[in-house]
C-alpha cells in the first residue's frame, strides 16, 4: 500500500488527518503544497477543486474529510481496515 498525503501546515483537518495516521500507524509521504511546486495544481487537476488535506492511496484519490464537518474517522478506519 502507498499512501501520499497532499497537505500545508496551516490546515486544521490536515493536522487532524496526519494525527489520524499515526494513531493507527498508517504510513504516509506527506506532500506540502506551499513547498513542492505544482502540488496544488495537481491537486486540482484530480480533483477539481483546491481542497486539502487530500489521501492518494495505491493511485485513487480520495478527500478524508467533509468541509466545515471535519474528518470521516468511520469511512477511513473502514477503508485501512483499522478499528476507530
């Protein structure tokens, strides 16, 4: 499995989405927005909108989060097969 996080330090669901992660020891490679050049752009480009924090697992794309409702804890331990 590989997971790379699309994210930038001053997102709070970004924050939460990593914290998530280490608390079931799910392996990541982060990729900062604000720093690695064209990130943001190819983060619209998959998804079509300028929305962090972002999952890519094995290749999908996939948004942990529900704007203003915050991380979908339930859906993700189901999708890591984890208990939440």
């Amino acid at each position: 499995m590989e997971l790379i996080v699309y994210s930038s330090p001053w997102c709070g669901d970004c924050h939460e989405a990593k914290r998530w992660l280490g608390k079931h020891k799910i392996p990541y490679r982060e990729i900062n927005i604000e720093e690695v050049q064209g990130a943001a752009e190819e983060v619209v480009k998959n998804t079509g909108k300028r929305a962090i924090p972002q999952f890519v697992l094995d290749g999908k794309w996939i948004q942990p989060y529900v704007p203003r409702q915050g991380f979908k804890y339930q859906e993700m331990a189901q999708l890591f097969g984890v208990q939440e």
